[in-house]
C-alpha cells in the first residue's frame, strides 16, 4: 500500500517535473516535514496557552484600583499591538538573547539558556497576548454593572468577583473574538522561520531549495497542513464554545 | 483506478505549467518585450558582497551589477535592477518578473530544468566555512553534531549536513547568519569560498579564518527564461558570457572588486584564446 503510494508520486515526478510531491516518496524528506510539523503543533499549543493566561492576568490588571498595574499593562499593550511581530522576534532573539545566560559545551559556543525555540514561544505569546488583554478586556466591559455589584453587596473580595462572576462570564463573551485571535496566531508561528526555528515552513522552504521541482507541492502542502491546523482549532474552540453555552445568555 | 488519479493530476499539472517545454519554436517573448519597451529588468543580488550589494548610497553595486549593465548597454536599453534572494531567485525569472538573472547562482542539473541556464559558464566557487580562529577547525568532520549556520537556498547545506552530519541552522538572509556566528551560536557559518574571502579581506572579522579546503567546486550560472534558452535572448547571451571570459573582462571586474583571482578565469580565458593571438 505505501509501496504503492509511493510509486505513484515517484511517477508524478517524473511525468510532471514541476510536481514532485518529494516528501510523500522520500523517507528523508517525509521525515524534515514531520520534524516540522512537530515544531508548528509545539509552537501552537505552547503560544495558544500562554497568550491566554497573559489575556486573562492582563485583564485582571487592567481593572485593578491601583495606577501602577494599569499603566504597566497599557504600555505592554501598546508596545506588542502596534509593532510587527516579525521585528518583535528579530528583537528578542538577537538583541534580548545577548543578555540571556549561556553556558558553552566546548569553550566556544555560547549557547542560549534560551533556544530560538524558546524566543519564539515567548514573542508570539506576548504578541497575542497584547490582543487577548483587549479581547477580554471587551468581555468584562459587557459583564453587567449591576452584577458586579450584587457579588460585591454578597461580601466577594476583588479577586472573588473577578474569578467567579466576571471572568466565567465575561468569557463567554470573548470566545468568537479570542477564537480570531488564536487562529491568527497559530499562522504567524510561521513567522519563527525569521530565526531559524525548524518549524513547517523552514523545513518546506528547505525542501524546495534543495529539490526546486518540489516547490509547488510544498507550498500546496502547507496550505492544506495550515487548513488543517486550524480547522481542529476552530472546531475544539466551537465545541468549547457550545459547552459553555449559559442558556439565556449571550447569543 | 490508478490511471484515472493519474490522468487527474496530469491535467491539473499542465494547466499550471503552461510555460514548460515549448522551446521547439523561438517566440522570442521575453527579448521582444525587452526591446520594444527599451528597459531591461535584471535580477540581482543585494547581500552578496562584492558580487551585489549595496553603497552607502544604498544604490546596486558590485561585479555582477557591472556585467548587467554591460548587457544593458550592449542591447542598447535601459537598466533597471531588482535585489533577488537566493530562495526565491528562480520564481522571479519563471514570473517574467525579471528577464535576466545574474545572481551568484550555482549551475546545477535540477535549476537547469526550471530556468534557462546560459553556457558558457561566467565564474565558480567551492564551498567553505568562516570559522573563529579560537574553535581550531582542521577538517570537515570537526562539524560533525555541531550548529553550523547557514543561508536558506544553498544547495550546500544539504550536502555539509548529509556528508558532514553538521547541524545546519538556516536563516533567511547572510546577516543574520553572521550575527549568528558573532553571537557565538554556531561553530562557523557555511559559505560560497570567495564571499568569505572578501569577508575576511574586509578587516571586519579578524578573529576569523577560512581553515578547510573548499569543497564542491561549482561554476556559477546566469540566467534567461527557459523558452527564451535556445532562442536570440539565449544565444545573445551565450555571446555575451563568451565574450567577458575571452577578453578577460571578468578578470578586470575581479580586480576592480577586490576579489582574489581565480584559476577559473584565467582558465576560461585561455582555453577561449582567439587562435591568431599570438
């Protein structure tokens, strides 16, 4: 069957020289692409998870009493929202990497506490993050005043009314806009190629450098990879969506 | 069953590739709209000092810039250049959204099937490393398991991590690569022999060496489309390449460019001898 399979995208290309679908019969080059996807799927759920709580503490903060917190986090906003995420990764990786401690395996290389890997994880969640806090921030805005101030007269403490009124509704809320958010930023996880995290589409761009007769396919290849990806996002968060569903409330 | 997935695909295949294969009969496309629009688009490198890069003017310059405008004036039109990167050169020259292609490329057998490659070649250059003087590099396989940094869309990074077992870390561009390597992430930075000559010439990497012997000896190739191969762009430029490795026009720009001679030139150039030169 694989035999087969194999056969026949080897036959493709020899039939049709610019249709080399390399990685369906080349075990090499089958293997640099699930390296790859492997890297997207890591960068996604680490991304995905962290900008979220970011959202959430962000938005936490923002409604805080206190100046301080709510100044900090509007400069963080202002900061990550308003510049390119591509320089934002530049930034991290080469001028931030400078001050991370390294330790060096031969005398020479200093290799990063950090790894690219590592530097993309985190520019990518703050760079959504900066949105989620705003997303969230439009989720807590629509929770009514009038609720707030029942569990207020009920004796709740500002963290209480945040984790157990504000938040599970507000949340409700914000789930169409964060959905937006999140699928934007599993697509700009290709943007790591920047510094060389071996993520889909630097192993796809390898691929069509060194066999220029797979270019077509790979870049085929990562339009129905990325369809795919993100179609299991939106239909986990439709599903979570659903599942939160307050009969009555919201939609 | 099989045949039909075949047939299928064999047809979605061609409508994508129109372009392919028609170069039994010279249309001469790419000339004509060259000549009759009096401007000539000749991709070109930008970061690849001293063949194309840019002054502190920020305008083109370099070896190859010069050979672009030797066609430019030798056609009789207008030069206009757009900066090419070695990942995406070919597509621009397959879009017609560059007639010419001078660009550092290394003549291999796969690009031959998707660009018009010009013989004869115009120059050549094997692959090597910059490595720090304090890592002590003696051979090849000092790379083995080792990060090396790299340029997406060198054919080289293949063979130095197959042959080699180097653990290639590819960036997009050559500065990246190089603040890599002075950033100390990797133990040396893959490279065409000759543009690391003239980094090392330069007086910016002192602590630096180039400590192997260059592998892979490559001849370099420009490029037209490939219907335009065995056509008048073609042979124009088959004239042209002939004519700068024959009267040592090559070497002179070589010279002007700082560039340490190569034996090809000088090899081209006398197996090209005008035989009643005496």
């Amino acid at each position: 069957m694989l035999a087969s399979f194999q056969d026949f995208f080897r036959q493709l290309a020899e039939d049709f020289p610019r249709w080399n679908f390399i990685f369906f019969h080349d075990p090499v080059q089958a293997d640099r692409i699930l390296t790859g996807l492997g890297y997207t799927i890591t960068l996604s759920i680490a991304c995905v998870i962290l900008s979220v709580i970011i959202g959430v503490g962000g938005a936490w903060m923002q409604g805080s009493h206190l100046r301080i917190p709510r100044m900090i986090v509007q400069g963080y906003i202002q900061f990550f929202r308003n510049t390119p995420p591509f320089v934002q990764l530049l930034f991290f990786y080469f001028a931030l990497g400078q001050f991370t401690p390294t330790y060096s395996p031969d005398g020479w290389l200093e290799i990063p506490i950090i790894s690219n890997v590592g530097w993309a994880i985190i520019s990518l969640s703050f760079f959504a993050g900066a949105f989620n806090v705003e997303i969230f921030r439009a989720g807590i805005e629509a929770v009514p005043r009038s609720t707030v101030e029942a569990a207020e007269a009920l004796g709740y403490t500002r963290l209480g009314i945040f984790r157990h009124v504000v938040l599970p509704l507000s949340f409700r809320v914000s789930l169409p806009a964060l959905n937006n958010n999140l699928v934007n930023l599993v697509k700009t996880t290709t943007q790591a190629f920047a510094i060389a995290v071996p993520e889909l589409l630097y192993q796809a761009v390898s691929i069509w450098n060194d066999y220029p007769s797979a270019l077509y396919p790979a870049m085929l290849l990562l339009f129905v990879v990325y369809i795919l990806l993100v179609g299991i996002l939106v239909f986990g968060m439709h599903r979570w969506e659903h599942g939160m569903r307050i009969p009555g409330y919201g939609n | 069953m099989m045949k039909k997935l075949l047939a299928a695909t064999a047809i979605t295949a061609l409508l994508a590739t129109t372009t392919a294969a028609s170069a039994a009969q010279c249309t001469n496309d790419a000339w004509n709209k060259v000549m009759s629009r009096g401007k000539i688009v000749v991709g070109v490198k930008a970061d690849y000092k001293p063949w194309g890069f840019r002054n502190s003017d920020g305008g083109l310059v370099g070896m190859e810039i010069d050979m672009a405008k030797d066609v430019a004036e030798t056609m009789g039109v207008k030069l206009e250049m757009v900066p090419v990167q070695s990942s995406n050169r070919m597509q621009f020259l397959e879009q017609g959204k560059i007639d010419l292609m001078i660009a550092t490329m290394s003549d291999r057998a796969d690009r031959r099937k998707i660009v018009g490659i010009i013989q004869p070649n115009y120059y050549t250059s094997g692959t090597n490393v910059m490595s720090p003087k304090a890592v002590g590099l003696k051979k090849w396989e000092d790379l083995r398991g080792k990060p090396v940094c790299g340029k997406q869309g060198a054919f080289y990074n293949k063979i130095v991590s197959e042959r080699y077992g180097a653990d290639i870390i590819a960036f997009t561009g050559n500065a990246e690569a190089k603040q890599a390597l002075r950033d100390k992430k990797c133990i040396a930075w893959v490279y065409d022999d000759s543009s690391i000559m003239s980094d090392l010439s330069s007086g910016n990497w002192d602590a630096y060496e180039m400590p192997l012997n260059s592998e892979d000896d490559n001849p370099w190739g420009l490029a037209v489309p490939p219907a335009e191969k065995d056509c008048v762009f073609g042979q124009f430029m088959t004239g042209m390449s002939f004519n700068w490795l024959q009267s040592g026009r090559l070497i002179e720009l070589e010279k002007k460019w700082g560039i340490q001679p190569t034996a090809f030139l000088a090899s081209q150039k006398e197996r090209m001898k005008d035989w009643l030169d005496k």
